[in-house]
C-alpha cells in the first residue's frame, strides 16, 4: 500500500485538498445529468454515488484526522446513507494509507527522544493497520509481543477547522438547523480533541480494564505508560481477526450467539454501571480470538453519563412513560426535546413521533430476551429514520432537538444494534450483565 510522507496540516492545505475535491463532485454531477438521459435515472445515479464516494473517500484518507473520523461515523449510518457511501467509506475503519517510515521515526523522536528501533527490541517499521487518528505497528520488548499506536501529525490542531469544512455537509444531511446546533458539533469536536490525548486515553483504558475484567468471555490488552505518551500508546498485542472479517469468514450459531451475549453484556454493564460508554462502536474495534472470546482494543472515544442525562433518560424509555402522557411530556422537556417556545402544534407533533421513535429504539431495553437477527426490526427504524427526516422537512419543524448527550449515546446503540446484527444474534439475555456486579 502507498505510504504518505506528508499530511497537509495547515488551515489552508486542508481546506484546498477539499475544495479540489468539491470540483470533482461537481464534474461528476455533470456527466449524471448526461447519463440520465442515455442510461436512466437509477443507474446514474448508482454511477454519481459511486463516482462522489469514491472522490471524496481518496481526499478524506490523505487529510485523516477528524475528517476522515467522520466518514467513518458516516459509515456506520447505513439506513440513511447510499450503500456506496458506506461501503467506501467503511475503508476509514481500519485501512487508509499508513505514514512512511521516516515520518513514523520523527514522530518517536518528538514525542519519546528516541528512534523506535532504540526503544524496543523489534519494530516493524510498516504498519499493521492504518485508521482515522492514528496507525498501529507491531513491536517486541523483553520477549513480549506489543502494539504500539502513533498518532498522526497535526490531528489535534486541524480539529476544529476540519469541523467547519464538513458542518455544512452534515447539515445538510441529516437536516440540521443553524440556530441550535453549536451544543451538537461542539460535543462532537470534545470527544475528537479527546481522542487525540493518548495520555487520557492511557487512563481510560486502564481504568476500563480495570471495571470490566471480571466479565465473561470478553478480554483487554495491558498498557505500557514507560513506552506511551500524548501521541503514541503502548499496550499488549491481542492475536485475533478483526471482527469484519471473522463475520466473513462464517460461524456457527452457538458462536455467534456466545459473542453475541459477551458484547452486550460488556455494553448493559458499562451503561448500567459505569455509567460510561465505549461509544465507538465500529467493528474495527473489536477482534475475535481462537476460542472466540471478544477482544476490545481502543478506547479512545469514552462517552461519561451525566446523572442530569441518565435519570430522565431511563425513565423516558420506561413503559411507565411510553404509557402515561403526562410522565412523558415531562421526560421529553427535561431531555430538551420540547423547548417551551413550541406551538401546541409543534409539541403534538413531536411528542407523537418521539413516542413512536423511542419506543422502537429503545424496545430491546425494556425487553428480557430480543432477537437481533429480525430484519423488520431494523427496516422499522430505516423507515421510521426517514419519515422523521421527510415530514420534518416538509414542515419547516426546526429538528434540532434533543440534549447534546445523545449525540454519542445514540451513536453507541445504533453501532451496537449494527454488531449484534452483524452476529445474528437472536435470543439476548438482556439483563444478564446484573450477574457480574460486584457487591
């Protein structure tokens, strides 16, 4: 694969790479306008997606950082995106071209004084996986195998002007509003300048570790502070297949149902518990083992649950709620979904739609033992998805509702619901994570 030995870092470089990419979208509109009129409407536009997805995607995984973190994000919402979005775009997970190995050498000696070859008794220069914010290289030290992590130079500092660049982009998509959505993409740009700090990442993850041991079936790496720093991390390397490719490669029932209940337990404990959510649940995240045991190897994208948040949220989704109006309207303002500026029209209705959004997403929740592997369940919430989006736009009904909390938890539960799905996973204990709290 073609290694870069740059990545444009400044305010400027980023926004030209993406305005030369602007043009190329726009040439691509112009041949499906001519396409349409030889091919039809449906195959050019299957060819416009391609060709956008495509132009977009090789921009994107030359800048990295945040804007490639995006794409990757974009790629889990395959109810709303075209198929060759999310197919390109799910590349972003775990393979994007690597840093040459001159710049990998530079970044070590910026950030621990050394070369990597001084540090460790093996290093592979070339990397094993190269992602969003940083790519990963196998190395050895006192006979044990490591995976050291190296951040991508200049990712923290184009943060927020990379945001900018794709703000209006994610607006228009997901029909956001102008006014109301700074609380939106400022929480989004917290939770990337964090997982650009190793050094927080180092003590989330051991902290993780530390809560989450006990459960069955699922298993973390060990970090190394002595070998990390705010742009590199150390921790044991974790033998396994990247969770897309052990879905790929096939399994039996018993196994994906044994995977199945290991990470939703893993997820209903951090949730229940912790009150804190890996909330980067994408399946590059996640390996599998030779006895089929959930590896969980990045946890660069924690989401903590305020008690303001977690209170009103569980009794939102509650049956009591669901089934009592008035217990729901007051759910609904403390969560922000109503504003009190609302017509009585506006509130109708949202409260109606809201109650039937919820109360599908949220069904597994309430529920002893779900199936995953029922289809209607999620053609339901791709169609419900979009009647959100289709009537709120023909009605001018500002959508930009909802505390800036759901951003990540909802995120979280769609990627789940997207893993679980992925395993055909069928009858879930859902409450089982209750036999691993610790008195």
């Amino acid at each position: 694969m073609k290694t870069l030995d740059h990545i444009p870092t400044g305010k400027f470089k980023r926004s030209g790479k993406l305005i030369k990419t602007g043009v190329k979208v726009g040439g691509n509109y112009l041949k499906y306008y001519g396409s349409k009129l030889t091919q039809g409407e449906k195959a050019a536009r299957e060819k416009l997606d391609e060709d956008n997805a495509r132009d977009v995607y090789d921009s994107l995984k030359e800048l990295k950082g945040s804007a490639l973190k995006v794409a990757q994000m974009l790629s889990m919402e395959k109810d709303i995106m075209p198929e060759a979005f999310v197919d390109r775009f799910s590349l972003a997970q775990f393979s994007v071209p690597p840093l040459s190995g001159a710049l990998v050498r530079r970044n070590f000696r910026r950030e621990l004084g050394e070369n990597p070859e001084e540090i460790f008794d093996e290093f592979s220069i070339e990397a094993v996986n190269a992602a969003t914010i940083g790519q990963v290289h196998k190395a050895k030290k006192d006979g044990k195998e490591l995976a050291v992590k190296i951040q991508y130079p200049g990712v923290r500092d184009s943060i927020s002007n990379d945001l900018k660049m794709v703000k209006p982009v994610a607006m228009k998509m997901f029909n956001i509003r102008k006014e109301g959505s700074e609380q939106y993409f400022e929480e989004v740009e917290s939770k990337l300048i964090e997982e650009t700090d190793y050094n927080l990442e180092l003590k989330r993850s051991r902290e993780f570790v530390a809560d989450c041991a006990h459960l069955r079936n699922v298993k973390f790496p060990e970090y190394y502070p002595e070998f990390s720093s705010e742009k590199i991390i150390t921790m044991d390397w974790m033998a396994g297949l990247h969770f897309s490719e052990f879905v790929d490669r096939g399994f039996s029932s018993e196994t994906g149902q044994k995977l199945s209940q290991t990470l939703w337990d893993f997820y209903m404990y951090q949730f229940r518990e912790l009150k804190k959510l890996h909330a980067d649940p994408h399946p590059g995240n996640f390996l599998v083992d030779k006895d089929h045991n959930l590896l969980v190897i990045d946890f660069g994208c924690i989401k903590e649950i305020p008690r303001s948040f977690y209170k009103p949220y569980l009794e939102l989704i509650s049956a009591k709620s669901l089934e009592d109006p008035v217990f729901f309207e007051k759910n609904l303002y403390d969560l922000e979904f109503l504003k009190q500026e609302d017509s009585e029209e506006t509130k109708e209705f949202f409260t109606a739609l809201l109650r039937e959004i919820l109360e599908l997403l949220t069904r597994p929740l309430r529920a002893e033992y779900f199936d995953f592997s029922d289809e209607d369940f999620f053609q339901k919430i791709s169609t419900l998805g979009q009647q959100y989006a289709d009537l709120s736009r023909k009605r001018k009904i500002d959508t930009n509702r909802g505390s800036k909390h759901f951003v990540y938890v909802n995120r979280t539960f769609m990627g789940l619901y997207n893993l679980m799905k992925m395993l055909h996973s069928e009858n879930i204990e859902i409450n089982r994570y209750k036999k691993f709290v610790q008195k």
